[in-house]
C-alpha cells in the first residue's frame, strides 16, 4: 500500500479508543447536551462540508453533509462505510453445500436444469442426494453444456471470471464450479467461507461482527488506517482518504472519499478474499429535529423512497485500471432534504481481472430490508448478479445497491483494491437561503444527472498522485514543527492534533459557490462563526486555505456597517415577548452600526444576507481574549 499515514501519535486498538474515559459529562441545570462519546467520535469523512463521521469501530455515528445539520444515527441505521468480508478455501466441487433445501427446490421449479439429459429435481430426493447429483454432473463436466440453450433463455448473468474460464475450456471442474456458483446464485456456497462485518457495531444478526480488540487504528487527518487482525493466513489492512490538500480549493471542496484494501496472503496455500460494501440510497430524505425547541442542530432522518433509480456504471483510465459500480438517483417529483446522486464502486488493475485473480460483480437494485441475506450470499460465493428479486414493485420501497470483489491469493500474493465514493448533495437550503455547495463551480460543464459520475470519472485516475501530496503537506508540517519543539516528542504530538484538528473544520462547514464560509460551533450551540470560537479555530483554516478564511472576515466586515433597529430578545426570552425581564441587557435592537457581531448566523434561524447573527449585536457581548 502506497502513501501511507507517515506519523501520528492517535493510534491504537479500537476497542481502547473508543472506551469511556474519566471526563464527566457536561450537563448542566438548564441543558443537557447531545451525548458525545469516544464509542461515537471520529474522523470526518468527505470534502469540507460533506462529510460523515467515521470511528475506530467501523460505524458512521452522525453526519453533516445536509448544510449546518447534524443527524443522529448513533441507532447504526445506515452505514456509509459498510464492508464486509469472507476468507475462503479455493472453490472447488468438494466445498459446494446447499444452503437452503427448500429454497434450492422452489428455484429449481422456475428454472429445471437437467443432469445426464434428465430433470435434476425430483420429490424423492433428499438434500444429501441433491447435492451428490449436482456434484457428479459437474465432475462430469457436461453441465454447461447440457444446459446451455435453457441458460440462454433464462437469461442467466454469468460473471466476467465464468465467461473467460467458459472461453478457455468448458468442461473443466474449475468451470463447472463458477457455472453453478452463477447459475443457483447464492443457493449453492462455498462451506469453507469465515464471514465478518468489519464494523464492530454492526447490527446484523447473520454476520458476525468483527470485535473491537481486533482492530489497529490510526489517523491523521485526512487520512486514517484500519489493521484487521481477523484471519490467520491473510492479513488486511485498509486506508480511508478524504482529498482534503492544502492550497487547493476544488479537491478540499469535493464530496468524495476513497477506502484502499491491501489483501496479502501470508499462508502455504491458496485463498479466496471476498470484500462487499453495501450502501443504502438516502435520497429523498428530510430531517426532523430530534429535541423540539431546544437550541441545538441534532436531527434525525425520515427516509421517503419515492422512484429510486439504480443503474450500473462502468469506466476505464489509463489503459490499465477498470471501475465497476452503482449509481444511485431518485426520480421523486417531491422536495427533499438529502437530492442529487451517489456513485460507488471499485477499480482495480485491469491485468488482474483478465487473469482472472480479482473478479468484480454488482448488484444495482435489492430491497433494503433483504440487505443481510443477500451479503451474506455474496460472501460465501464471491459474486452477485444483477437481478433485482423485485416481486411487485411500487417505487415506494427503500432500496440499497451492492459491489463485490472476489480476489484470488497465491501463497506469498498480494493485491491492492479501492473503493471509491461519490456523494454528490449540492443543496444548501438555511431557511430563505438557497445556494450551491463550492464544488458545484468546477462542474459547471455537466449536468446535476451526470455530475457525479463526472467528478468520479475526474478524481479517481488522479488518487495516488493526491494522496502523494496530502503525505508531503503532511511531512513539511511535521519537518517546521521539529524545528520549533525542542522536545521532538512534543513535536510528533503538535503535528498530529494540527493535523487531525481540521476534521472538525470539515464537518462543522457550509461552503457556497460563492465562497461564503460558515463555521458551526458544535452541535449544541450551533453558530456560524461564533467569534470568540472562530478566532482560535481559524488558524486550521489558515492554514488549509487562506484565501476562504479572508472570505470571512469580508463578512464580518460588512456586518461591522450594518444597522437594523428591530428591537428583539434572546437568551430565555426570546419567545417571551411580554415577560418581565431581570436585566435590561436581554433586550435590544438588532444591529448598532460599529458593533462586532457575535456570529453569522444559526442553521435553523438563518439571515440570508450574513449581516447581522443571531445574537444582539449591540455592543454588550464579549468573550474575545486578545490578551
């Protein structure tokens, strides 16, 4: 694995990074906050301001690419990272079972393959002699052949690996095995299969989840590093990058993320690794606040599926790597919270996939709630197919889509495959302002349909060389740090908070086309550049990109001139508009000429023109230590 994290000091296991620790909770007599833990705090994941949270567990706890919105989803409803993986034996006839004998004989009704020219099925036969049948036809090797016009009429979707092995000899056992594999399409398994879910928080009931003292972590931003140790033969590792470079606008602006697997075989013999990321399609949602009336900007979603839409999408870059994967869209006529489309997928070397050591499948279409029956397919025979087991449709269910590689190891083998993720939510909507998210400037050429898989088709042949700069900006911090600490321990752990502190500026943010930048405080008390905060914060800001943070005190300027004599209230009496007040200071008008601000706005309670805050700005406010 190339480009590695160089450093850092936020490392260890998951499990410990993510326990309790000994600070109490801050919770107060008139507020109790948002319950922030170590078990759901993590990195941010995405270009600023489009990003989810991702933990050392694996799990995706909240997110805030819905602009100045935090959504709760510490219940793991959805995941945005969901990987799972199986180890395996290499497929052969003596691992195939039966995984379901009922299921096996309905699907064999629909579609009635013959063995030595005649029906395979019959009432008398038990689930042993089944099985013993299927298996001698295929050590025959005439099962492809025998069933090959019926084959074509069923319109069975044989994987890119089956079609070539069918083009190099088609009776071999090795063919017959993928041929089955394909055609009974998750009913006949390879029994040697181990299958985790690599979030150690997953829900799954059918999946083991991965335990938490079996995962290294490390980040630095905008990078972070996953060591499973889960298999004894076979090590992974996975890297989690967000483009995130400093000095460039358009790449710290994109909606994109990228998870590089590396697969290394250290065992005598041969392995079969299955890796499947499973995704479900939010479009269509709104949020709700979760605590009516509280000041704060926690939320959670209401999924409306209406006309989701997912087709397969494929491309090749520089005569050497092929991407397979899904877009997502929603074809709604009704207004939502969370619009545009999401791309995922996988590209790997395309000299890998024609000699048949990686093979890659999607699924674009399965209902959200057959998600775990059908991973778990995928995993224990290392393929889906495109068959969308709809029953009666009515565009009104939630859909989730699947892609899945199959990688085949040597002993001594390695092999590199990256996830690549696009999630393209443009909207920015703070009550009577609409505008566009930054990047939106750059694809300009496209359409919002096809934007997404433009920025996919753009960023991903550029990947090694920004994770090349993204390790040198890196480093050159680290090198003026060491020049400046005497203690070069000191040192390694000021680079590594500098670093990981521009998380926060990702996912806090509200970033337009115009470069209008909004920082939200916290979740709890959700300013926009709150001044007193703002000041200590925008050194990362600084540092990431000067320019924007000169867009913002451009704002603070304006609204340094600005007047309005609208005569409000805030603190506890702002919707007590005849209450008696205990100070006269709880009362003013809006904006005194000459006055700094306290902040730029609140998400919920937004003033287009990004003149005059949320608070009074009438001279009485002061938190600003400039001592």
């Amino acid at each position: 694995m190339n480009n590695q994290i160089p450093y850092t000091t936020f490392n260890d296991k998951s499990q410990k990074l993510c326990a309790p620790g000994n600070a109490v909770e801050f919770i107060q007599p008139w507020y109790t906050p948002i319950s922030t833990t170590p078990e759901n705090t993590g990195i941010a994941v995405g270009g600023i301001g489009n990003t989810f949270t991702l933990t050392p567990l694996g799990s995706t706890p909240n997110f805030s690419f819905i602009p100045g919105i935090f959504i709760d989803n510490n219940s793991n409803e959805f995941n945005f990272n969901d990987f799972y993986v199986s180890l395996a034996d290499a497929n052969s006839i003596e691992n195939l079972v039966i995984r379901n004998f009922t299921e096996l004989k309905h699907f064999l009704s629909f579609y009635p393959v013959s063995c030595q020219n005649a029906p395979l099925l019959n009432d008398s036969l038990s689930e042993l002699q089944l099985l013993t049948k299927i298996k001698l036809a295929l050590t025959e090797g005439n099962f492809y052949s025998e069933n090959k016009e019926a084959f074509k009429r069923w319109n069975v979707e044989f994987s890119e690996k089956s079609k070539a092995l069918l083009t190099s000899d088609e009776t071999c056992p090795l063919t017959q095995v993928n041929v089955a594999v394909d055609f009974f399409n998750g009913l006949l398994i390879n029994s040697s299969a181990q299958s985790l879910s690599l979030t150690a928080t997953s829900s799954h009931t059918k999946i083991t989840a991965i335990e938490s003292a079996s995962i290294d972590f490390k980040a630095l931003y905008p990078m972070a590093e996953f060591d499973y140790h889960v298999f004894e033969t076979v090590s992974i590792k996975r890297k989690v990058v967000s483009p995130v470079v400093k000095g460039d606008k358009k790449l710290c602006s994109l909606p994109i993320h990228w998870n590089e697997f590396e697969l290394i075989n250290n065992g005598e013999q041969e392995k079969t690794v299955t890796l499947v990321q499973s995704l479900k399609n939010l479009l269509g949602s709104t949020y709700h606040k979760s605590r009516p009336s509280v000041q704060d900007s926690a939320c959670y979603l209401s999924q409306n599926p209406i006309k989701q839409k997912h087709v397969k999408h494929q491309f090749s870059y520089q005569s050497e790597r092929a991407f397979t994967g899904v877009c997502l869209s929603s074809e709604s006529p009704y207004a939502s919270d969370i619009d545009g489309d999401v791309v995922f997928g996988i590209d790997v070397d395309q000299q890998a996939i024609e000699a048949n050591k990686v093979t890659v499948t999607v699924k674009p279409s399965l209902y959200s709630n057959t998600e775990e029956d059908i991973i778990l397919d995928a995993l224990q025979t290392g393929r889906v197919n495109a068959h969308f087991d709809s029953g009666i449709y009515t565009a009104r269910e939630a859909l989730s889509a699947i892609v899945c590689i199959q990688v085949v190891l040597k002993p001594g083998e390695s092999q590199s495959v990256r996830f690549s993720q696009v999630m393209d939510h443009s909207k920015i909507h703070l009550q009577d302002w609409l505008s566009e998210k930054a990047y939106v400037q750059y694809y300009r050429d496209h359409s919002k349909q096809n934007r997404a898989v433009a920025m996919m088709e753009d960023i991903v042949p550029q990947i090694d060389a920004i994770e090349g700069r993204i390790v040198e900006r890196q480093n050159g911090f680290y090198e003026i740090a060491k020049n400046n600490f005497k203690d070069q321990q000191k040192a390694l752990k000021f680079s590594t908070m500098a670093m990981n502190t521009l998380s926060f500026l990702a996912e806090s943010s509200v970033w337009n086309v115009e470069d209008k930048f909004l920082v939200k405080e916290c979740v709890d008390y959700p300013f926009f550049n709150s001044l007193d905060v703002y000041f200590y914060g925008s050194y990362s800001l600084l540092y990431l990109l000067p320019e924007i943070d000169g867009c913002v005190m451009k704002e603070f300027a304006k609204a340094i001139l600005a007047e309005d004599s609208t005569l409000r209230r805030f603190w506890e009496y702002e919707d007590k508009p005849n209450a008696q007040l205990i100070d006269p200071k709880f009362e003013g008008v809006r904006a005194i000429r000459g006055a700094v601000i306290h902040d730029l706005g609140d998400p919920l309670i937004f003033n287009p023109m990004l003149t005059v805050g949320t608070m009074l700005k009438n001279g009485k406010i002061s938190h600003l230590n400039l001592s």
